[in-house]
C-alpha cells in the first residue's frame, strides 16, 4: 500500500469516527418517549438520516428501526469497500466475507427459533455483486439440508458440512457459528500476511486475536454461568495461531468449574488486570467496555491505516448497540437511568466532543 493510499484509508476511517453521536444524542435519545421519536430524531439530527429517505418515522416498530441502523452500517462498510478496492487491497474481501457468515448465521438462528421465513427481513443489499451467496435460495431455507444445499458454489459449504447429517437444534447452531467464526478468522489471518509482514501484519493480527479472545471468554464464561458443560463445543472456538492467550492458559480456562474459576484462570493472562470483575454479574459489561477502550485508543494512536479501519468498525458498532439498548429500554418501558447504565462510551469524557 503506497503512502497516499495508506494515508486516504487513515483519514477515512478517522472522519468516519468523527460523525459519532455525541453525549448530547444520547441525552436526548434517553428523553425520547417511543420508537418513532428516536426515529425521527436521528433523521432531523443525526448522520443516520439517510437511512430514513422514504420512511414513515411515525409508524416505524422497533424491528424496522433495528433494520434501518443494519443498513446504515452496511453503507458505511461499502464506503470502506470502494476505498479498499480503489487501492487494490485484499481486505475489502473482509467485509464481504463477514457479510456472508453473518447471513448464514442469520439462516441458522432464524431456522433455531422457528421463523425461517423471516430471513428476508435481513439481506443487506450493499454486497450483491461480490457475494456468492444465492440469496433467493436463502430466503427458501425451511431445514438444515436446505441451507446445506443453498451453498452449493461457495466455500461455506465445505465448513458446515460436518454438521449437517446429525444437526441437533442445541448444539448444531453453536457448532456452526464455531466452524465458520473459525474460517472468517483463519483466512483473515492468510489475508493480512500475504498482504503484509513483520510488525504491520503483527498489529492486524492483534486487532482480530483481542475480539475473539475477549468473545470466546465471554461465550466460555456465560456456558459455565447457565449450564456448565461444553468443553469440546467450546474449545472449538478457540483460535491458538489468533489469540493473545497461550494454549495451557486456554486450557485451564475450558476446564473450569464455573464462572468463578473462568475468572481466576484469567489472572495469569494478559486480560487478566482488565477484566478483573467485583461483581461475576457484570463481567460480561467489564469485558465489553475494555474492548471498547482497546479499540477506541487503538484508533487515535495507531499509524496502522488497517488497524484503524478495523477499529472505526468496532466503534461503529459499538455505536449502533448503543441505539439498540435505547430503543429496547424505551420499548420496555426501562427508565432512562437504567438504559443510560447500559450504554458503552456515550459518555465516556475522552470520546465526548
């Protein structure tokens, strides 16, 4: 990557981030009454008002609002794309693959809960002509057969076949997402060292192992907290070439007892100061606020322009999870001091502008 293009994809993702919402957006979105009045405030004063061409903000339920912020994130990872692409870079193949686990996941979730049909309320449209999932097909998926099928011609099939002929409705859905979280991650990894040696390949890296490490942790402690159980389902998660987390600290994690013992194996890590958890209920918020500081510093000081658009993603997601818990709480009728608890960086004072 030449210096002028490195330096375009830097600034990019750095303005992209610029357009946060502010604590001032979120004050006001906690003060919204109803779905519709958080819609029509992010049309009249925010970035997500493009979103809302056309839309009736009056009559919008809380699943289409959900839907719109989907899409403007989509927008947002096309813009990357283009810049990707402009420059001959690989890493725009990261999106589209990422778009794809995320439709089959979709497919599986939608199949586990008994509403296949829902499916086409999902499919972004930003990635048609480089994706080579057959959507039509998708949108068809009534079995687990069926979506085995539906992927004739891509690379997917071949990563969820081992799961197809004795698919249970418990442990295949895990299995799948473990399979395919597990390719997205191996071929980002071929990606970035083809692309990329030394310390900058390093640095992407990092970026991909500390959101894994930190996922697994969570899914890990969250199975031992609920049910206990799993190790192999769970182990298959585990990425050792992409982690952070020698094998023997994996180990020791896998094979504990509960949620108790996740977290004292955690010590001799080197998450083991940061997710440091008082109380074992809000561990998985202490978990998620310290990827939110790793990505968020990791943005302003990095001179990486990868790593930074990696970052810039994070955030934005981080971001729209946000609005989500916001349009929930007010669904719900959660007080507004509640949702505020809820919330990751809204008001953090070192990202407020």
């Amino acid at each position: 990557m030449n210096g002028l293009s490195s330096n375009a994809i830097l600034a990019k993702s750095r303005a992209m981030y610029g357009k946060r919402l502010t604590a001032q957006h979120y004050n006001d979105l906690l003060n919204c009454k109803s779905v519709s009045e958080v819609a029509g405030y992010l049309k009249n004063r925010t970035v997500y008002a493009p979103i809302f061409e056309g839309v009736n903000v009056t009559a919008i339920h809380c699943g289409q609002l959900e839907l719109l912020l989907k899409k403007y994130a989509y927008r947002q990872f096309e813009t990357l794309c283009k810049y990707e692409l402009a420059i001959g870079q690989d890493f725009y193949k990261y999106f589209i693959l990422r778009n794809d686990i995320d439709m089959i996941l979709t497919c599986v979730r939608l199949l586990y809960s008994g509403n296949p049909e829902n499916y086409l309320l999902y499919m972004p449209v930003f990635f048609d002509e480089h994706t080579k999932l057959n959507q039509s097909k998708l949108a068809k998926v009534r079995s687990i057969q069926d979506l085995f099928k539906a992927l004739d011609g891509t690379e997917y099939k071949a990563v969820i076949a081992p799961f197809v002929e004795h698919f249970d409705a418990t442990m295949g859905k895990l299995d799948i997402e473990a399979a395919l979280t597990r390719y997205k991650f191996e071929t980002l990894k071929k990606i970035t060292e083809k692309d990329f040696k030394g310390k900058k390949a390093k640095d992407i890296i990092e970026v991909f192992a500390i959101q894994n490490d930190i996922r697994v942790i969570v899914n890990i402690y969250r199975f031992k907290k609920m049910i206990g159980g799993g190790k192999e389902s769970l182990r298959q998660f585990i990425l050792p070439e992409v982690s952070r987390i020698p094998a023997k600290h994996w180990n020791r994690i896998i094979e504990a007892a509960d949620e108790k013992e996740v977290l004292a194996s955690l010590k001799n890590t080197v998450y083991g100061k940061a997710l440091k958890a008082n109380d074992l209920d809000y561990f998985e918020d202490v978990a998620q606020r310290y990827l939110y500081r790793w990505f968020l510093k990791t943005l302003r000081f990095s001179t990486n322009p990868t790593v930074v658009m990696f970052c810039y993603v994070y955030l934005l997601e981080n971001e729209i999870r946000n609005i989500t818990h916001i349009i929930e709480g007010i669904r719900y009728g959660v007080p507004a001091a509640d949702i505020k608890e809820m919330l990751i960086g809204a008001y953090d004072s070192s990202v407020s502008r």
